[in-house]
C-alpha cells in the first residue's frame, strides 16, 4: 500500500465531555489542531451549524482567522459553508481577507444545507435553495479570481462592475460543492465544482456519486486530477470489536443530537420541493440513534482495528477519493479517546498510503 501518496486531513468540532461551556468546547478545537499539526496531517476541516447543540460553529471563517497564525502552514477546510444564507459578495470579501492571513491552503466546501430551522430564522425558503446556491457560487467564481466583475442572478445582483478587496489569494483557495446523491454530483461538476463526499452513505452509492460527477466533468471540460476530499467517521482501537462498541456509545449520541437539530421526526422535506429525497434519509437518523443500529454505518466508516482501517482507506481510494478527512470529533467524545485516534491512525494507519507520516510513525 505504501507510495499511494493520499492526503490525510481531520475534522474538528466544539466536541468534548459533557458539562464544558461554550469557551471550553472551543479550547478543545484548539488543541485538537494543535496535536493534528504535529502529527503531520495536512488540513482540519469544521462544519457550519446554529442555533443549537449540534456543532455551534456559526463561521467556520471566523475560527479559521482564529487558528491560522497559531499554525502556520496548516490547511483549513470547511464541510460546508452553506451558500444560501450568505450575501456572496460579503462571503467573497471575507474569503479573500483570509486567503491573505493563513499561510496554509483553504479547502471550502459549499453547500444547500438540510435544517428547517436554520433556514425559517434567517428567513430563507428552503425551496429557493438551489437557485440562491448557484448565485453564491456565480459570485464566488467571478470574485476571488481578483477581477473587476459584475453579476446578475435570479436572487442576487452587483448593481455595478466592483472589485473584491483585499486581492484574493487565488492560489490558497479551492472550492468544493457537497454531493448528496448522483443528481448533485452532476449539478455540481456542470458548474465546474470539486466533489465533496461523506461517508453517510454506503461506498456503493458513494461510487455512483463520484462515477456521475467524473462523467459529467469530463462532458464539461473539468480537470479529472482535483483533490477529491471524503470525511469519514473514524474510531480506531486495537480490535474490530472495541471499536464498534465505542461507536456504539459514541455515533448513537450523535445521530441523537443530529435528529434533533434537523427535527427529523416531523418530516418537513416531503412537502419542500427540492428537499423531498431527504425524508427517507432523516427517517434513518432516528433509527441509528440507537446504538443497536450502528454496525451497518460503521461498516462504511473507519471504525475499526489499524487493520481494518487500512481495508476501508483502500476502498475509499478505489472509489476515486484521494483526501482523506479523520473524524472523530462528534458530543460527548473525551479529548482522550479524541487524540487517542488522532494518534493511531498517525502512527498505524496514514504511514501505509503517504511518507508524510513518517515522523509520526
């Protein structure tokens, strides 16, 4: 396996024991980068959510500017920022401004976002997510290449020919569209997107995803050789067994808070054109919440021994994924069990596709 050459990133969230407050949640992102820094992992990537227990991280920008002059050279990703609630040009600005603070790559996935309530508080309609997504990216697309433009859309307009200040640093950012089924991903890759994946779904679908987005970018002239990120769940321990009944504790809590936050037993997506796939999918939400219904998942997941691990990273790269993001940072889980993973899968795991770990080893 070794001199496959993947890249190896993680996920980091305000994520810890039960009972630290806001500020200590955030100390935890904080240490948890300082640890994935010295490991050698190329990138920490962060989540955008409101309102609630689930991931509070209302500007994945903001904490990045945070933590870039604490680690240089570090990339920062984000998984997603959702497009729809953005003004473009605001979005574009504060892109650029921290294009020129970091020294290291900004990977910055966008997306629709699935949370009746983050949508009816910024007063948004949920069906004009589409529409309002492709004018964000429009805007992006025209802005941070450091050109004067102007932009007409259905939902946003320029009103006049401007230019983004600061200069955007076009070489640190690469943006990412989230593919939810086959049908985004050749949405995503007619706009010319880089892929986004996570490992919610079983390799088989996630194969038909990326088949579709490698097809279509090819149709439309997209260069096949981008960096194709997936996050993955990730509990690692000596054996299969120990792992799976830690992701038993620890996913079950998960998908809890997530059903929570998207309040999937009142079902609002069958009814919100453009959202109605999602109600079969937040149906099953409520069912992993229960720790008897986690093995499925986890078997499509990086739950497991070193051994196993390497198995599903092998997977993921026959699929087409050449950027792996570690994570491990969902509630409740201890900063030990955390690092814990951070760690083994440094030493045990990343060594066998990439030298980049060699120290760590």
């Amino acid at each position: 396996m070794t001199g496959k050459n993947l890249n190896f990133a993680f996920a980091v969230a305000p994520v810890g024991t039960i009972g630290l407050s806001d500020a200590q949640l955030y100390e935890e992102v904080i240490t948890d980068c300082r640890l994935g820094y010295s490991l050698g992992y190329d990138s920490a990537w962060m989540l955008e959510h409101h309102f609630s227990d689930y991931f509070p991280t209302p500007s994945p920008l903001m904490f990045m500017a945070n933590l870039a002059p604490q680690f240089p050279g570090l990339g920062f990703g984000a998984a997603v920022l959702v497009a729809p609630w953005y003004n473009p040009v605001r979005l574009a600005g504060e892109i650029a401004m921290l294009s020129n603070l970091c020294s290291g790559n900004l990977y910055l996935g966008l997306g629709r976002g699935t949370a009746k309530l983050e949508y009816d508080v910024f007063d948004i309609n949920m069906e004009e997510a589409r529409d309002r997504f492709k004018d964000c990216y429009e805007v992006l697309k025209r802005a941070l290449n450091g050109d004067e433009f102007c932009y007409s859309g259905k939902y946003y307009n320029t009103n006049r020919s401007i230019k983004i200040r600061p200069t955007p640093n076009t070489e640190r950012i690469h943006l990412y569209g989230a593919l939810g089924s086959p049908q985004s991903a050749t949405i995503m890759a007619e706009m010319g997107l880089a892929p986004l994946n996570t490992c919610q779904f079983p390799f088989h679908v996630l194969e038909k995803a990326m088949n579709a987005w490698s097809q279509q970018a090819t149709l439309s002239g997209y260069p096949s050789d981008t960096r194709r990120p997936v996050m993955a769940h990730t509990i690692l321990a000596d054996s299969d067994d120990e792992a799976i009944d830690l992701a038993r504790t620890h996913l079950s809590k998960f998908f809890k808070l997530q059903s929570e936050h998207y309040e999937a037993e009142s079902d609002f997506w069958i009814d919100i054109k453009g959202y109605e796939q999602f109600s079969r999918f937040f149906k099953n939400l409520t069912l992993l919440s229960n720790p008897d219904n986690i093995d499925n998942f986890s078997s499509h997941n990086l739950v497991g021994s070193p051994k196993k691990i390497c198995t599903q990273v092998e997977k993921l790269m026959a699929i087409g994924f050449n950027h792996i993001i570690v994570h491990p940072a969902t509630v409740g889980v201890p900063r030990e069990l955390r690092h814990g993973v951070l760690k083994q899968f440094a030493e045990k795991v990343a060594p066998e596709f990439t030298s980049n770990f060699s120290k760590a080893a």
